[in-house]
C-alpha cells in the first residue's frame, strides 16, 4: 500500500453499493487516485458488486460488517431511498461517509442521516461534484471577488436524459423518492447556496410527465423558483428533457445576473464531437477536468486530517429541503415558505 | 371587409409570395393596385419599419408629434411626411402603429374609425382594456387589425414550429426561451423607462417569447414571474423569468434580460417534447464572424436581433400583414394572439409585483 506524495499512508476506501450509475465512476478514480486504497465493495446484490469491482480489480465483500472494520471511509452509491439505512450501518461502525445526491428522498431521513454521523462523531459529505467543476468555481469566484456586482439573479438548468437508461430505479418512485426534480434539482440548488451564501426561504415548482412519452411513473419535465434570504430570484429547469438520441447525458449550465452585468457557464461544455457510423451515431466525449476526482480528494483530505469535508451534510440536508418543497408546492399550484 | 375604401385597396387577383408593388420603380410590370401605408411614431421600430416598407418598395407615409423627426426620416426614404394624424389617415389604406405602447390604443381606433385597416407594433396595448377597445374599433369599422409580434417571422422560430407541427418531438412538454440583452441606451425620462407607458421590460421585450410558447404549446392558464433590478439606482425591473402553465399541461421558462453588456444580443430556445428536443441558440448560429479592426462599436440605442444573413423579418412581417390586407386572407398571427401574449405579459407583470400565482383565462372578454 503505497504513501502519497507527502508520505501519509493512504486513506481506506470502501464502495457500499453500486446500484447508482455513478459507482463505476468513483470506483475507477479511487482505484487510482494516490492518496486512497480502494478496499473493496459491498452491494446486496453480489452481481452487481463484481461486476463494479471487475474492472479495477478490487474485492467484493458478501458482509457489510467485513467492509466496514477495514475501511476509514465509505462512498454510499446505492438506489436514493436506501441512503438513510446505509448511512446508518456505517456510523454505527464509526466510518466517515460520502453519500451520494440526494442525500435522502425525505427531509425526515435527511435529519436522521446528520443524526446518526453527528452521534457516532463520523464526517458526512453529500455528494455534489460540481462544486469542483472549473467553470462553476469560475462563477463562485466572479461572485466573491465582486466581479459580477450584486448578485441579482441566477437561471440554471440541469437536464439530461431519463435516467431508466443506467437503472430502473430511478423511475420508481418508491426507490428515486421522484423523478426529474428529486434527480435533477439538487445540483443547481447547492450550487446557488454555494455562491450566493444564502439560504433558499421560498419555493415555486411545476412539473409534468409529458416528455419521454409518459412512460414514467415519475415526473420527467420541472421548473422550478426559488427566492434566496438575500433577495435573489433563481430558476432550475430539471427536466429530463434530452431524448435517447442525445450525444451526452445531458448538461448544467447557469446565466448569472448581477449589477455588474452577466456571467454564463455551461459546465460540460468542453467536449468533442465525434460522428462514427450510423450504428456509433455522434457522441460527445468530454474532455474537461473531471470535478468527481476534486470531490473524492477532498473526502479523502477531510478523512485524513478529522476535518469537516467542504461540503456537508447539512449542505446535503438543504437540498433535500428544496426538493420538498419544490413539492409542496407542485401539489399546491403556489409559492411555499421554506425555513 | 366592408365600404368602399376596402373594394378600392383590395386587387382582384393575389399576388404571389413576397411579391409587393414597387414604387420605387415604377417602370416594373406590376398591375396591383399598390397599399399606401402610413407609420405612425419615428422612434426605434418606427424607423424599421419605415425602412422595411421601403425595402418592400412602399414608401411610406410619415407622422410623429415631433415633426423634425419625421422630415428626417421622410427625408431619407424619400417619403413623405403627414402634419396631423387626420391628414395621414386621409391619405393612406392601412396605418402602421409605432408609437410608444401606452398610445397604441389611442391611434389604433382613431384609425380604425377612419376606416384604415391597422398594423400595431407589439405589445398590442398597455392594458387589457386597451387592447379590446382595438379589436371593437376594427370589428365595428370592418378593418383588419394585426399585431406585430415579430418573433413569428424570425426564421429559426418559424423552422422550430414547422419541426413541431411535423411530429419531430412529439407533444411539447418543456419550453425554455431567452432573450438577452443590454439596458436600451435611452435618456432618463424616456417613455420606456415608466412603467405606466411602456409596461417595462415584461411587456416590451418578454412578450416575445410569451406569444412565441403560447404559439408552440397553447394556451395558458397559470403565470409566476420573477424579476429583478440590475442598473441600480435607476430601479427598473431589467431582468425577468416567468415560468407558465400551459392548458395543455406544458410548462414554459421564458427569460428576459437587460441586464448584459452592450451589444450583446442574444436569444435561445429549447423545445422539449413527448419524444424529441429541438436546441437553437443565436450564439452558435451565426454564420459571418468578423472580428474586424476598423468600426469596432455600432452606436445603435436598442438593440435587434440579428438572424444573421436569413431575411429580414421585419420586411417578411409587413409583406405579409399587407398581402393579408389586400387578399382579404389570414396572416399567422390575428390580433386576438396579440391580446392574448399582452394577457400573459400582464399576468407576469402581476405575479412579479405580487409574488403570487396569477390565473389566467385565455379569450375573456
């Protein structure tokens, strides 16, 4: 097990579950990454955990319990709904955990979540990459430094494709928590607190299930207001409006207005464009930075040095919140109050 | 259509597409009995629409309360100017509204009355109120009455509603449109700057958008807008996102903006549907970029959009309200669409004063 470059010995990593589409992902990087040593995963289903742990070669455990005595950390990964008790299974072992977006489908689990790690005195991150997406940071930064002005408004959107293509789960509601705006929102929402360092306190939502050919049980096409303590307006269109022929997932992109005038991102914006065969079709490989890496290293980092991560549970706990209410309010056809 | 004036504008035959009668040379082989157009107002629109009709060969007839204006502008089209609205509506078919938005109305019926058909540029009126006094002035007098919501003759809007009409995307289910841009470049005091006369930035700039989502997905029934002051002190509202609801049960994002920096013009949409997506946006539109030393800045107030070497709408808009006029036939936007946009401006107008949810009842009356 190799030092990193400053000579710590690495940070043990555990996987405990690969039912999100993203577990591949993170697999691959900490399998790699210097300061890490990729333990092994766990999932329920074993198939699917030798299937995630194949490519890199890391072992599969059959009992969580085993995971967890060897492992510093974990990375939660699994179907949203089941957040809640896997969060828990690992606190109680007094393993740090990054679990991934949205932290739970309800604002109940959310708190019990931050209960359970603030009991067993064990750091929570919630899982939002993008806070380490380059062009995002660029507009943190326009905001800090002042560049941009005053803040006055923030229009976002964070589409893709409807997930059922990566697993079934996140059309059922009973697993997802929802649809396109429990998916797609919370990105977006994390982002605006992170910039704007303010706390959402009222919420306008509607949404619909035409898009994707009603297939869904889910909502599949949201907008979604919201209005910040400190007077900002900003909107998130979460739809999962790219259809399966789309050359990507989808994207994030953001327009901020402020007195100092405008300033728009689109994060995945750097990519080629590649046009194959007619059964290849055109894909878009990106080629950007990859903002998962800066998000695993900063796990890694706050496990290493018993800090709090960058981002935390309760950052996790406040987009759930939104989500909600974004709810809340699709059900009442108005603005609700939030906080 | 009705009385004698109507019998003598209308020809006896249609003329084909985009074919107008050519005043400016007359030697041409053209038998239609020509429109004689009169614009009212020399401001910004006024003077492109001036120079469209020109482009169409119809040199118009002028009239703006500041007769220096006017004589200007006649001057460079070689038209001519009219000294009172009574002498314009004596000496044209069909008057061309331009006038700042809250005197609309005020023109518009006296017009009507006079038996002139009647172009008004967007948003049809300032009020509600306004609008279905126009619409009771044509139908009494029996003239055509048009709305100029230009946006409808651009032609990437036009392509996208063709691709939805043909079942490209399926049911639209998620619209988002953005119109960008910076603060017009207008003196304090400006009739655009006050509310009460222009309506500001909801009612001039995102009624664009308004009628073009109603266009693609109906009619709508719920209105929430947000807006927000960027060029303080002045405090007008210069940016503004509504979100509607469709009867359908489609939902629309529709932006608008000027809050950037000159010159930026910009506009965007997405239309997203039951089985496909259409993507259009001007920034990666455009065909020509120069980046060229000389001549950098325009000096242009306002800015237009630009449909980069595609036509111009403006021209493609007044030729067809004019053949409309003298065919006696529909163009694609009836002054009832443009009652029903300013409907849904107002709606966003409320909701962003309220904070509320404004219902809406598509043909009220």
């Amino acid at each position: 097990m190799a030092v990193d470059a400053q000579g710590r010995p690495p940070v043990r990593i555990g996987i405990l579950s690969a039912e999100h589409v993203h577990a591949p992902t993170y697999i691959s990087l900490l399998a790699s990454m210097p300061g890490a040593h990729l333990v092994g995963v766990w999932d329920e289903d074993r198939r699917r955990a030798a299937t995630a742990a194949e490519p890199v070669a890391t072992r599969v455990f059959d009992d969580v319990d085993d995971l967890l005595e060897r492992v510093d950390g974990v990375v939660i990964a699994s179907a949203n709904a089941r957040h809640r008790r896997l969060v828990e299974i690992a606190a109680a072992a007094g393993v740090h955990v990054l679990c991934e977006k949205p932290l739970a489908t309800t604002v109940v689990d959310a708190r019990t979540i931050l209960d359970a790690c603030a009991r067993a005195g064990v750091h929570l991150m919630t899982a939002f990459p993008t806070r380490w997406n380059p062009a995002a940071r660029a507009l943190e930064s326009a905001v800090r430094s002042g560049a941009l002005g005053t803040p006055v408004f923030l229009e976002g959107a964070n589409t893709g494709t409807m997930p059922d293509v990566h697993a079934a789960w996140f059309v059922d509601p009973a697993l997802s928590g929802g649809g396109a705006v429990t998916d797609h929102v919370v990105h977006l929402a994390d982002l605006y607190r992170w910039i704007l360092r303010s706390e959402v306190v009222e919420v306008y939502a509607v949404a619909n299930r035409i898009l994707q050919e009603r297939f869904a049980r889910v909502e599949t096409g949201g907008l979604v207001s919201m209005r910040f303590a400190n007077g900002v307006s900003a909107t998130i269109d979460c739809s999962w409006s790219k259809p399966r022929s789309y050359p990507t997932w989808g994207g994030l992109s953001i327009q901020a207005i402020g007195t100092g005038g405008a300033f728009g991102i689109d994060a995945f914006r750097q990519h080629l464009g590649v046009y194959g065969t007619r059964e290849a079709g055109i894909s878009w490989p990106a080629w950007g930075p990859d903002a998962d890496a800066g998000m695993l290293a900063e796990f890694l980092s706050a496990v290493r040095e018993d800090r709090e991560p960058a981002v935390t549970g309760t950052d996790g706990l406040r987009a759930v919140e939104i989500v909600d209410a974004a709810y809340r309010s699709i059900a009442a056809g108005a603005p609700v109050p939030l906080g | 259509m009705s009385g004698s004036h109507a019998d003598r504008v209308l020809p006896d035959r249609a003329l084909p597409d985009g074919a107008l009668p050519d005043r400016a040379h007359p030697g041409r082989a053209r038998t239609d009995l020509p429109l004689r157009i009169g614009v009212v107002g020399t401001g910004f629109m006024g003077e492109t629409h001036v120079a469209a009709w020109a482009a169409e060969g119809i040199r118009a007839v002028i009239h703006d309360v500041d007769a220096g204006r006017a004589a200007t502008l006649a001057e460079r089209h070689g038209a001519r100017v009219a000294s009172s609205l009574d002498e314009l509506f004596g000496a044209v078919d069909v008057v061309d509204v331009c006038t700042p938005t809250h005197l609309h109305a005020a023109v518009a019926v006296a017009a009507a009355r006079a038996g002139r058909h009647v172009i008004c540029e967007k948003p049809m009126a300032r009020t509600l109120a306004d609008a279905e006094a126009m619409l009771a002035a044509a139908r009494e007098a029996g003239v055509r009455l048009f709305v100029a919501q230009v946006v409808r003759f651009f032609p990437e809007y036009v392509a996208a509603r063709a691709a939805v009409l043909d079942g490209a995307i399926g049911e639209p289910g998620v619209l988002r449109l953005t119109r960008a841009s910076f603060r017009p470049r207008q003196p304090a005091g400006h009739w655009f700057f006050d509310h009460a006369k222009s309506g500001g930035i909801i009612l001039d700039l995102m009624v664009h958008d308004l009628d073009y989502a109603r266009w693609i997905a109906g009619d709508v029934v719920a209105v929430h807008c947000r807006s927000a002051s960027v060029a303080q002190p002045d405090a007008g509202v210069d940016h503004a996102v509504a979100i509607l609801t469709h009867r359908s049960g489609a939902i629309s994002h529709v932006s608008a903006s000027w809050g950037y920096a000159p010159p930026t013009f910009t506009t965007a949409f997405e239309i997203a549907g039951s089985h496909g997506l259409i993507e259009q946006s001007s920034t990666t539109t455009m065909p020509v970029m120069p980046s060229l030393l000389a001549g950098a800045a325009d000096g242009s107030p306002t800015a237009l959009a630009d449909t980069g070497l595609a036509g111009d709408p403006f021209r493609l808009e007044l030729a067809e309200f004019a053949r409309a006029i003298r065919d006696g036939t529909e163009a694609r936007i009836g002054a009832e669409d443009g009652l029903e946009a300013l409907r849904i401006a107002l709606a966003a107008d409320e909701s962003a004063r309220t904070g509320a949810v404004v219902r809406i009842t598509p043909g009220a009356r």
